[in-house]
C-alpha cells in the first residue's frame, strides 16, 4: 500500500500555505507550482498527521479550499515537525530532500538513509 503524506506548500508573498496530501508529494509539488501564480514552496510533509486531522486543526485559518492563513501558530506547526539533526530548511520526505527555499528535490545520499528518523 502507498504511503500517504501530509504537505505544507507556501504561496510566497501572499501568507497562504496549502496543507493537503499526497502518495507522491514530489510530482503534486510540480503540479501545483505550474498553475501557481506566485512563487511556491514546500515547507514540509510527514505521514504522522491525515490532511483532515491538520484541516480540522487549523479550520480558523482556512481561506478557501486546501489554503489556509499563514500565521505563526500554523508557521510553529509546521517548523515543530523538524527533525533535530537538520537544518530547518531541509525535510525528508521518503527518500527524497526538499530544499524548501529552491523548491528543488535531491536524492538523499545512500549513507545517510539509515540515520532517517520519520516525518
């Protein structure tokens, strides 16, 4: 069975985040950034929440849809789902690297694969 992951993307500039889900948060990152009009980046995705324990969470931000008000109570959330040994800018997501300030995707190096610790 696929693993289904909760995401963060950011509209820059606008103080939206998107918070919805995917099997394959890589390719739904794509999809949206295409018809996006501002700049788009993932801030984080983790398998620990369902995308409607996170919708129900944050149902006072909500602007429309999947976009909710990007406020330091939801900024928190997300920055709490770091993993200690990495920069906050980074997130593991299976075994793929999000660099959140690029938008850019990088496989993780094979000798770092063991010492992942879940998102």
């Amino acid at each position: 069975m696929a693993r289904i992951y909760a995401y963060f993307f950011e509209a820059v500039g606008v103080d939206r985040i998107k918070i919805g889900q995917s099997t394959d948060v890589e390719r739904r990152f794509q999809d949206i950034k295409v018809s996006c009009p501002v700049e788009l980046k993932v801030l984080a995705a983790t398998e620990h929440y369902a995308e409607y324990e996170l919708h129900a969470r944050f149902q006072h931000l909500r602007c429309h849809g999947e976009w909710f008000k990007a406020t330091d109570e939801l900024r928190s959330f997300i920055n709490s789902l770091d993993q200690p040994d990495r920069p906050f800018f980074f997130k593991v997501i299976d075994h793929v690297l999000a660099d959140v300030h690029t938008g850019r995707w990088e496989p993780i190096p094979e000798s770092l694969i063991p010492l992942r610790t879940g998102v």
